[in-house]
C-alpha cells in the first residue's frame, strides 16, 4: 500500500514511526471526514509495517505492507494523531479435511476473476500447496491474496477482515465473487 501523508497530525506520526519499529494500524473511517478528525472509525483493520519512507516539502510518501488483521479494543486521545489499544485477531486454523476444499473454492473464485494476475496467482497456489503442503499460514495469504484481486469496496474488504476464522472469510470470498458476476451480468454497456 501506499500512502500520501500530508495532514500536520499524520506528519507527525511518520517523524514517532520513523524513530521506532516503523509499524502502525490503519482502520476505515466509517462516518465523517478523513482530515481533521471527529470521524467515527471502524473498530477492525490491518497492522502496517512501512518499507519506505519518502518527504518531500512537508508532505511523506509512505510505502509498506499489511503484516496482520487487529481489533481495536478501545480509542485513546488522538493527541496529536488518533492512538488506540489494539490486539492482533487470532490466526484460527481450519480443520484438515476442510483445507483442500478451501484451496478449490480460492482456485475458483481467482479463474472467475479472471484477468492475467489471478490466472498467475491461481497457478502458483497449486504450486506452492503442492511444494509446502497444505499448512495454515499458506491458506491464510492465498486467501488475503486473492481477496486483493477481487473487484470489491471498502466495505466488503471490511467484512472479510472482520470475518473471524479463514472457513467464514474464504466463504464470504466466495458470496461476494457470485454477487458481482450478477450484478455485472445485468448491468448494460453504454
């Protein structure tokens, strides 16, 4: 992901961030402006890990990449940026004999997206479960991998964060590709 940070708050986040280990959540905002606080924010999201860093006359292009999913358990002051208590969402591991039904429903869902990137991706999750085995970790990032390629909102991302275990997100993955090759089934050309 890439950030273009210029408001004085988060300006000042990236001078803390750059002086420790560089890690931070990012949550939507689901009422209210993105500048100038009194929004009301989501209470799920991803811990960032920044890659690079780069100012430029007072503004900061960030660069980094989503490590894990968190709930924030409760806001602090945003004094000077927002700050809250957060715990990362645990990692629940699907049964065995479910695994190999998961792995097929992702294959699925990236041939139906079906551009060049998730026929790639979908060949190299075959691969990959072929050469490591079919562990948690590797259904985990096939999942968030394909749930990047899926033409979704803001919203339904939201909702796989917040599914709680990999059976419920790879499900609701499914649901979503099914509801937009409806919706684009009856939508006309102009």
């Amino acid at each position: 992901m890439s950030l273009h940070v210029f408001e004085e708050r988060y300006v000042r986040m990236c001078a803390v961030l750059e002086d420790s280990d560089g890690v931070f959540a990012s949550v939507l905002i689901e009422r209210g402006s993105e500048v100038g606080g009194n929004d009301k924010r989501s209470d799920v999201g991803v811990l960032i890990q920044i890659d690079d860093l780069y100012k430029d006359d007072g503004r900061i292009l960030l660069i980094g990449h989503a490590e894990d999913v968190i709930t924030v358990i409760d806001w602090l002051d945003d004094d000077p940026y927002p700050q809250a208590r957060c715990r990362r969402s645990p990692q629940i591991q699907c049964d065995e004999d479910q695994r190999d039904a998961h792995f097929e429903t992702l294959v699925d869902v990236l041939r139906r997206i079906g551009n060049t990137p998730s026929r790639e991706l979908c060949d190299l999750i075959v691969t990959l479960a072929k050469k490591v085995g079919d562990t948690d970790l590797l259904l985990r990032e096939a999942f968030w991998a394909t749930a990047r390629l899926l033409p979704a909102g803001a919203q339904d991302r939201r909702t796989l964060l917040q599914s709680g275990d990999i059976s419920s997100g790879i499900r609701s993955l499914a649901e979503m590709m099914t509801h937009y090759e409806e919706l684009t089934k009856f939508q006309k050309p102009l």
